[in-house]
C-alpha cells in the first residue's frame, strides 16, 4: 500500500509559519504571499481534520497539536534537505543548532569542541540565550537548559550535576588576606538572582551571620563568575564550570566546604528526533565529555 501523505507544499507553509511564529515571515521564505500562506495552511488542517494555529485578531499561535507537528515536522524536512544534498554530491556537512546559555557555551562547550570526533560529518550551531524549550519557536534543533524538569513531548535528559564553591581572582585573594572562611564576610560577594546559595554555603561553612555582604546581583552564575574573574569579588561558582578556569589560574578556589550537587543542566529535544543520528551523536558526545569530568577536582589553593 502507498504512503498516504498531506500535500507537500502545506507541509511546506505550515512548517515555516510555526517556526517564524507568522504567516508573513514565512511568505518571505518561501517566495509567497501571506495568503498563499493562509490558504495552505487551511487546506492542511482540512486535511488532519484538526487546528493547527488558533488566530485571535492579529496574534497567532499554535494549538497543543500544531507544537507537536511543527516539532516534527522541522526535522523530517531538514533530514530531508541533507539527504537531497549528499545526493548531489560535495554537500556541506548537515548542521546541528544548539540553544544553550551563555555560561555552558563559553566555560564547558566551547573548550572542548575540539575533541568531538564528527566535526567532519556535521557542522555545529550554537546559540545562546535563555534557552526555550519550545521548539516550535526557538529555530534549535536540541537545547541544553537549566535543571531537570520534565517537559510533555520532550526527551529530558540530566547530564551534569555540580556542587558550589567561592571562587577568586588570585589578585584580590592576595590582597583581602582571604585564609578563613568568616574573612568573606568582609568582602564584596556577587549575587546570583537565578539561586543565589551563599546562606547555604555559610551555613555549611558554620559562619553565622545575620545579613550577608552587599555585592553587585546578576541575572546568571556566568555573569557572576565573569566578574569575579575580573577582580570585582567573591563568586559562588559551580564546580563542573569553572575547572578550565581554575586550572588556568585565573581563578583560585576558596576553601574546602561545597555544597551537596544538584542537577545544573539537561539536554532536550522532541521525543520524535530523539534517534535521528545527528542528535544522537551530539547527545552521545555530551556524556562521553561529563564523564571524562569527573575526575577528581583541581588541588585546593591554599595561603
């Protein structure tokens, strides 16, 4: 029996409308006008018997079954591409976009890209961000985001854990005299808004203390980091972060006290290109590289 297949080119207008999030964007791309769109997209929910966008005056936006679809959908059209272009022979490697943060690019990703052994097979993307885990919207193709939590239609998969520490320039360690815990008390801590952990770590360290040292707040670790890189204070840095730092001295750690390690960070992408070769390789990679983290910690800077 023959594959009973939608119109092609509904696929087509749907698909690029659900990830520009706008009929007109989609128009552009495909050298249409928003109504070819419109109508293309019409005849394919005639076609699923289903919606696939709810339009309310001039918003747009996808039902539970058009986020489904869409997620599909973006992937079986860019194999579909890369098959089309390895048939003509000389193709540029297929590319792989990944939405990250910016801490998780620049401090663990980025250093290693040198050792992922398919660079010649594929061509990676990386975008940073706030990375949504809405892939009808967010142009990736798999996303590394923050902690564990489990969302409907997506594989979640933890990949690192870590525990955190106060981390210093050597600088400003040298020049605060920081030998005791409680000497933090007296310098300028960076504040994390996203879980800022340094009553626990007090607490652990068993210095009481009724308010905390005032110290610029960040929106992430990474910023925070960065600006103690810089020399402007005290961070509470994430262990599985910073270790290329530390072992390059730019920063020294504080202290032997850590606190227990949580789930930092998850790979995500839809369940239905879970197993698509590209992403399983990358997924792959990612937990070949975390393991081979695990070795022990840098050596405590003392003095």
């Amino acid at each position: 029996m023959g594959r009973k297949l939608p119109p092609f080119a509904a696929v087509r207008a749907f698909e690029a409308a659900a990830r520009h999030m706008s009929f007109k964007a989609a128009a552009e791309e495909l050298c249409l006008s928003p109504s070819a769109i419109s109508h293309q997209i019409r005849a394919l929910e005639d076609y699923l018997d289903t919606k696939l966008f709810e339009r309310q005056g001039n918003s747009l936006a996808l039902t539970l079954t058009g986020r489904g679809y869409a997620g599909r959908l973006t992937g079986l059209l860019d194999g579909i591409a890369a098959s089309s272009d390895a048939a003509r022979g000389g193709a540029a490697p297929p590319i792989l976009r990944v939405l990250c943060t910016p801490g998780f690019a620049a401090r663990w990703m980025v250093p290693r890209m040198a050792r992922f052994a398919h660079a010649d097979a594929l061509r990676l993307r990386v975008s940073v961000g706030a990375p949504s885990t809405d892939f009808a919207t967010n142009e990736a193709d798999v996303v590394i985001h923050w902690a564990d939590s489990a969302v409907p239609g997506l594989v979640v998969d933890p990949i690192m854990t870590s525990g955190r520490y106060p981390v210093v320039s050597p600088a400003l360690k040298q020049r605060l005299g920081l030998s005791r815990p409680e000497d933090l008390l007296r310098a300028t801590l960076m504040h994390d808004e996203t879980m800022d952990m340094w009553a626990d770590w007090f607490a652990l360290a068993g210095v009481s203390s009724p308010a905390l040292p005032r110290g610029p707040a960040f929106p992430n670790c990474e910023l925070a980091t960065t600006a103690a890189e810089q020399g402007g204070g005290v961070a509470l840095a994430y262990d599985m972060m910073v270790r290329d730092t530390l072992a390059s001295g730019r920063l020294v750690r504080l202290f032997d006290q850590v606190t227990m390690p949580f789930v930092i960070y998850s790979f995500a992408c839809p369940e239905a290109r879970a197993e698509e070769p590209l992403i399983r390789t990358f997924r792959a990679w990612l937990h070949h590289e975390i393991a081979e983290d695990g070795r022990p910690r840098p050596a405590l800077v003392s003095g």
